[in-house]
C-alpha cells in the first residue's frame, strides 16, 4: 500500500503548487473546495504545523481546519514556492522531503522541511510537518 500512499502524497503537492506565487488568503476558501480536498485528504484530517513556526502550537482539524492553515500559512508569505524533493515509504506513512523558497515580510527564504503523513484508505488522516529534512525522517525513524 505505501506505493500508494506516496503517489497520493505526489499527487497533493502538484496540487498545493497552484498556490505559488501570491494569491490572496481570502482566495484559498474558493480554491479548496470540499471535493478538491477530498481526493487527497480524509475529513477528519490533523494537520500540525511545524512546531517552531509562526503556526506553531496550533492543530487543524477536518477540511475547513486545512483551509484556516492554508489561509494563514498564505497571510504570512510574500511569495513562496515549495519544491519536493524526496518522497519516502513508511508502510501506512509516507514522508515528503520539500526546498521552500519565497519572501516573508522582506526575508529571503530558502529552506528544506519535511511532512510525514499518515493515510488511510488512501487519503491523509494527519500530517505533523517539520522546519527540517531530519524531522520527519526521525518521527518515522528512518534517519541514520
């Protein structure tokens, strides 16, 4: 199955790449509909930011908890882009390896974090994302 889930993983980042550039926060509502969603996501999705980001410490749940962390992870940025540069199995999990570049408020950044995501039946139920490529391989001890 982790086959599967990783291509589901793919599949949600090509889709999370229509939000480069700049767009609107108030835009993200009309562009996640409930059916867009679910073809990668459970409802009853958690979704954690990384935990020493300016999200942190905040849990989003279901699809409208994802479209709040959509709008205010977008609030926050300039400009982004995220480019994913590695995918890993981990049997029902699956880690995403991801260089995000952009602007925030006038700093350049260029960095590489990570997401693990745990799916079931094919779709993510929850996802705890990291400001690092290690933090994800370690929450699914894979790291060396």
């Amino acid at each position: 199955m982790s086959r599967e889930n990783v291509e589901v993983i793919r599949r949600l980042f090509v889709f999370v790449k229509t939000f480069e550039g700049r767009i609107e926060a108030d835009e993200v509502a009309d562009r996640l509909p409930d059916a867009a969603l679910g073809e990668f996501l459970d409802p009853k999705l958690e979704w954690f930011p990384i935990p020493e980001g300016v999200l942190g410490g905040s849990t989003y749940r279901g699809f409208d908890g994802f479209r709040r962390w959509a709008a205010d992870f977008i609030a926050v940025w300039d400009e982004f882009q995220m480019e994913p540069e590695e995918f890993l199995d981990r049997g029902d999990q699956a880690v995403a390896v991801v260089r995000v570049r952009g602007r925030l408020h006038e700093l350049e950044i260029d960095e590489v974090w990570s997401g693990l995501f745990t799916l079931r039946d094919g779709r993510v139920v929850r996802v705890q994302n990291f400001g690092t490529r290690e933090g994800a391989l370690e929450a699914a001890r894979l790291s060396e």
